[in-house]
C-alpha cells in the first residue's frame, strides 16, 4: 500500500556553492520547507533580487521508510510540488533528473540509487535564460523548493506517478438533464493480469452512490448516476469523490480525487452561465507571495486568502500567472469559486521557450483537470505588449490551443490580452474565449474610458466573448480629500473602483471581471508609491493585515452578508470645513451621525452613499444600516497633515524642482498637452526611444509607442512617465530630466 512521508524538515542550504557536495554539508543554512531564498531581498526594491543557483542538501536513512519492515520490490519516488525555476536532483551523487517550470508539481524515481543512507542535493535555479517561462514580468520570481517535498513509496504495480506529476486517476462527468455520466479513467504502471481495479463513487457525506470491481486492464469505468447533486458554485459546491483501489488479496494501491457535476457555458452577448442559469464571474486575480515570507506559503496561509476573497463576494478568480498549490485549487472547489487557470506564458513571446510552454501547460491540465472549479485554461498574458503577434507567437498559441483541446474537451480555453493590442491582431480569434487588461485610469486614460472600449471591442467582434481580466490602480496610506489619478491614495482607489464597478458590473456581455489584484505583491523591480518593491494594487495589504477602502466597494456590490462600512478611517486630519465622506453599504439605506446627530438618511442603488460632514473640532461619526452600524474619527485641522502626502523613495525628479514658466511647457504638463504641440510631440518621441532603448523596459520589455499608447499615456504628467519609467528599469537622470525640461521650456503651451 502507497505510503507517504514528508521530507520537509532539516534541509541544509547555500547560494555560495559552486559544485553538489559529495557528503552533507557543515557550514550551510538549516532551513525547513517550504522555503524562499528571496522572501527579503525579493520585496525590497531595486530589481537586485537574488537570481541563480542555489542548492539544498538532506540526509535521510531507508529506515525511515521501512520502519523495520521488509521493503523488497518497494519503489521509491521523491515528489516536489514546486521547486522555482529550475531544478537539477542527485540522489548518491549521482544526478537523476531535471525540471524546467517553477509552479508545478514533478518526481523523480530514486529506487535504483537508495542506499541505507542517502544525501539528495537539490539544485534549484531562478537565473534568467531564453527557455523557461516566466522571464518577463511585474513580479518576483522566488527561487526556492517553496512547497513541500515527499517521498512515495509504491509496490511494483502502482498507480502511474511518472505522467506529468498527475494524480493517476482522471474523472470527467457529463450531465444529462438530472442525471449524469461519470467516466473514470486510471493510469497504471506494471500492472498483473490477476490484479482487479475497485473503482467507488461516493457523495459528499460519504455514502456510497456507485461501485464496480473489474480486471486491472479496464482502466476506464463509467457510471450512471440518477439524481445528480450539481456543484453549484458559491450557492452549493457539492462534491462527489472518486476512489480507485488496485486490489489482489488486498490493496495494493488505492488512488482518491474529488470531483464536481455541473455545465458551463459563456454567451458572448449574456456572459456566463452555470447549470444552465445566468451566473456572473465577478472577482479578483490572486499572486500566491505574502511579505517576509515570498511564496513560501503554509496551508493556513491559502486559508486566509480564500476567506478574505469569499468576504469580498467574489465569484470567480483569476489565479495568475502560474499554477498555484494544489491545495488552493481544493479550496476553490469547497468554497464553490469558478477558476481562471493558465500557465506563465507572459509578457515576451521567447521563440526558443515554445517547448516550455507545452510541457508546463500540460503539467497544469493534467494535474488539475479533475477540479470543478476550473472552467478556462489560460494560454498566456500579455504576450503581445511589446507590439503586434508574428507568425511564431501564433503558431505557439495555435499548438497550445489545439492541445488544451485535445487533453480536455470540457473546458474551454482564454487568454489576457493587453490593452494596447490592436482589436483585429488575428491573435485573438485562437481562443475559445479572451480578456483585455485595461488600466484607464491610472496608466493613463481616465475611468470613464473603460465601458466604451468593451462596447467598441463588442460591437466590432459580436461573436467574442470578451472580459475584464485586469483593472486596477495603487493605494497605499496615503490620503486627500481631492484624489488625483496616479496620486496613490486609498481615496483615488476607492473612486477609482467605484467608477469601474458601475461600469463593468453593468454590461452583461462581459463574460467575467478579475480586479488587479486581491492582495498587494511583491514585484522587486518596482519602486514607487513610497513604498518599494511591491505592486499596491491589492484590494488587501500584502500581509494581508488591512482591507482598503476599495475591498468594501466591492463587498457593496457582491456580498449577500449585510455590513456598512465609512472610508477614510485612516485619514482623520482634515483642513476643510465641510468634508465628504463616503459609506459602503449591501443595505439599500444609510443614516450618518456626527457626534449623535443625524446627518440624515440616503438611499443609493449603487451602494454608494456621499455625506457632507461639517468638520469643526473632533467628530465621531456612525454609519447605520439595518442592524449593521460601523464607526469613524475625523478632526479639523489648520495646515494639511504631511503624513499623509506621497513622498516617494529615492525619486531621482521630483514636481518641485522642476521649472515651469507661464505659457510654456514643463516636466508637469500631460502628455497629450505636450504632443499637441508639433515640437513637443518630436521630443516626447526622441526622449521615449532613447529611455526604453537604455534597458529595454522591465526586465528587457520594450513597450510599442504606437496610437494605443499614447492614447492611453495622454492624461499621464510627463514626470509620471519619468517616474514609472524608472520602475521598469529605462530611467533618465537628474540631469537627463532637468536637461528635457528646460528644452521643453522653450516651447510654447498650444
């Protein structure tokens, strides 16, 4: 019978090492797994991330398997469920085997070379190369064996564990009015002619609902079952169990996974549909890391985030931009959330990276086909940013396409497609499905330009189904009582997601909306906001410790669970005698006290309820809806309180310093101010060819100027660019920027 053991604690390890030592190392690190070389210097700024080999050593003796049995004919195996990008196993000094892909689960067969006692060495490598996908893109590549590690033992015959780290056993329902057939399909590996397969379906409380014993040559079984319980989503995720045993004079193997029974389809003008009904995937994108830990994450950690998605009322997630824990996948089914799955094909297209593409595709498909929460395999993200598809992107994309098909005939397939890419690059009619990641708003644009590209996008491709698979904009704790694009307030976000909702949440066609992104992550190359080496966009803090404003705006719109909520709880000083604050509620009324006094009571459709608060001296404001009552402090004050005012570390140009004489051009005007005017829009377009050739944009992304840009780019200030520029490693100088400037002085505002 299959046994498991963890070998996850007392794990030596180096970066400093040159060679796989022949005996345990004395002078490394102990370290217990799940573990991350980059949990500090990976969220700290500056893109100077630790990125190569390093390598991880352990002892451990066959005895530790056997526990004194007899263990002749026993197989062993070594399980890695993520080992981040690269790894490299030797078992005995002698090297075993190699896998490229960072994110999903692989083994490696070590029976041959067990000794009494062992020494496996790990080489694990993050360094950038031309092969492995990810190499391009806004978040840090931990390196590390950042989940966990087991050993397997397995008689000779043996539920298959060398098909692409899957889990020998492949379950496919198929629904038909109330009832429903269920094929069960097992891998098996030396399997004997006198050996049976025990195969039992079983409902959620346990009860056994079908069974059949059949030779080990009839791997596939399929069921009849009346009265199908569907999984039903958020509303009723019912999970039906699939158990295998390989049997002869008692088990010798036995295999389990759960599975779910529903139909899915998406309409390109009504949007989703589960079981038959009008459903809509309105929800988040989730990065797995956390601060000081990476990616490193616990069980409990999963947990929490699931918990906090299923607060916001979110339906679906988009979890981006790699396989994640299996266990997180499980939770996605408990907890009934619909699943955008994809791999790391993202940002640049890598001609020599196509066979990586293959093999961590079907590593994701294989190992995760049987969750009920997955309807869409993503094929890639972004890919074209750095300008049009060629002949080479798409033919990955069909080969992908036509794949995913083949290995899965239930699902349907999709892709993130970013907002500059032209609406009729033939790229995108490969896909069953797509999603644009738009960003008016806040890299550049403005809100209200969202709902108007979907209709356009809708009207022109009738027949796509087309989504929202990104949208979002930074807040951190600063604070204004005039939130200003690119200012980096909770308030700006907070508006920022309110005009979105109204837009997004309103349009029926869009097939699903995954807010960018559910939680603030860490992307080294980042240095902005204040606060270096993260993204901000998160709805919750990266430690996972503060809902921002913004999360509630959401939990107005989606969550059935009554609540109210007043924003602005950290922004207490104010200089204004009358202020607005704002209250997000799911209940159709609110009333708003000052210190005891009714403010009166607003109605809002859309959940959003505006105040006009006298501020004088310290207020204690109550917000009441329903039952539901929530509290805040503002206070008058003379001068704005500084604290709470961006200031950027480590700026190389600030607004103050730069001059800007009346009637001309500056570092400060928009940049559509600045093309509008014939010699400003020649040196827009010098200086912009000279930023990204310096580096070739984030991690060498080149970014096309082309119309889409620069429409996108036109309420940015110029500064801003500068700024954002900077992030993705393509910044001028002081002297570069002050040099631009006083050049742009010289031309006349239009």
């Amino acid at each position: 019978m299959r046994q498991i053991f963890d070998l996850n604690t007392k794990w030596a390890f180096s970066k400093d090492c040159d060679a796989v030592p022949a005996t345990m190392p004395e002078r490394w690190y102990w370290v217990n797994l799940p573990h991350t070389w980059n949990a500090i210097d990976g969220q700290d700024g500056y893109g100077d991330y630790y990125r190569g080999t390093a390598y991880y050593a352990k002892t451990f003796s066959r005895s530790d398997f056997t526990e004194g049995r007899d263990d002749s004919g026993k197989l062993y195996y070594l399980e890695f469920r993520g080992a981040n990008s690269s790894a490299t196993v030797y078992v005995n000094g002698k090297e075993l085997a190699s896998h490229d892909g960072g994110y999903s689960t692989w083994r490696v067969n070590i029976t041959d070379v067990m000794q009494d006692d062992n020494l496996v060495v790990v080489a694990v490598d993050n360094s950038p190369n031309d092969r492995v996908y990810p190499q391009t893109a806004d978040f840090t590549f931990y390196g590390g064996l950042y989940r966990k590690v087991s050993v397997i033992q397995v008689e000779e015959s043996h539920f298959d564990l060398d098909y692409c780290g899957g889990p020998g056993i492949k379950v496919t329902p198929e629904i038909n009015g109330k009832d429903a057939k269920v094929e069960v399909e097992v891998y098996l590996t030396n399997a004997m002619a006198d050996q049976n397969l025990v195969y039992t379906i079983k409902a959620q409380d346990g009860t056994v609902v079908a069974e059949k014993t059949v030779p080990a040559s009839e791997t596939v079984v399929t069921f009849d079952i009346e009265g199908i319980h569907l999984w039903n989503g958020r509303k009723d995720p019912y999970l039906y169990s699939a158990e295998v045993a390989l049997e002869k004079d008692g088990v010798i193997d036995a295999v389990t996974t759960r599975f779910g029974c529903r139909t899915f389809s998406i309409d390109p003008d009504k949007g989703f549909f589960l079981n038959g009904e009008s459903y809509p995937l309105r929800g988040v994108s989730r990065h797995q890391d956390r601060w000081g830990i990476g990616n490193a994450l616990l069980p409990e950690h999963h947990e929490e985030d699931i918990e906090l998605i299923c607060e916001v009322g979110a339906t679906t997630i988009r979890l981006a931009h790699y396989q994640h824990d299996q266990y997180f996948y499980d939770l996605c089914d408990e907890k009934g959330l619909v699943i955008w799955a994809e791999i790391p094909y993202i940002s640049t297209h890598m001609p020599t990276g196509r066979a990586n593409t293959i093999s961590q595709m079907k590593e994701l498909i294989i190992q995760n086909y049987n969750h009920a929460s997955i309807v869409v395999w993503g094929l890639s993200n972004e890919i074209t940013i750095s300008g049009a598809s060629d002949e080479d992107l798409r033919e990955n994309h069909v080969i992908l396409n036509d794949m995913v098909h083949e290995m899965d005939k239930t699902r349907l397939t999709t892709m993130a497609v970013v907002s500059m890419c032209d609406i009729n690059d033939p790229y995108l009619e490969i896909p069953d499905c797509l999603s644009y990641n738009h960003y008016y708003g806040w890299y550049g644009g403005d809100t209200s330009m969202n709902g108007p590209w979907m209709d356009n996008f809708h009207k022109v491709h009738p027949n796509i189904p087309v989504g929202m698979s990104e949208y979002g904009c930074e807040a951190l704790n600063w604070h204004t009582s005039d939130p200003q694009q690119g200012d980096y307030t909770e308030e700006y976000q907070a508006y920022y997601h309110e005009e979105l909702i109204k837009q997004l949440f309103t349009r029926p066609y869009i097939w699903a909306t995954h807010v960018w992104n559910m939680f603030d992550f860490g992307c080294d190359g980042r240095n902005e906001g204040g606060e270096n080496g993260q993204n901000h966009k998160g709805l919750v803090t990266i430690d996972r410790k503060y809902k921002k404003d913004a999360f509630y705006a959401y939990k107005a719109w989606l969550s059935d669970v009554p609540f109210v909520h007043i924003c602005g709880k950290r922004y207490v000083d104010r200089v204004e005698e009358v202020t607005k604050v704002t209250v997000y509620s799911n209940l159709p009324e609110v009333e708003l006290f000052a210190n005891g006094e009714s403010l009166g009571k607003i109605a809002a459709a859309d959940h959003f309820f505006y105040f006009n608060v006298p501020n004088a001296g310290e207020t204690r404001l109550v917000a009441v809806a329903g039952d539901c009552t929530d509290e805040s402090l503002i206070k008058k004050v003379e001068v704005f309180n500084e604290a709470y005012r961006l200031k950027e570390k480590g700026s190389v140009l600030n607004w103050f310093d730069i001059t800007a004489p009346a009637g001309y051009l500056s570092l400060n005007d928009k940049i559509s101010d600045i093309m509008a005017a014939p010699e400003g829009a020649a040196l827009m377009m010098q200086m912009l060819q000279t930023a990204m050739a310096s580096k070739g944009g984030e991690e060498g992304m080149s970014v096309p100027m082309n119309d889409g840009m620069m429409k996108m780019l036109g309420s940015f200030t110029l500064i801003r660019l500068l700024n954002m520029m900077g992030v993705m490693g393509g910044s001028l100088t002081k002297e570069q920027m002050l040099g631009l400037n006083a050049m742009l002085n010289q031309i006349k505002k239009p």
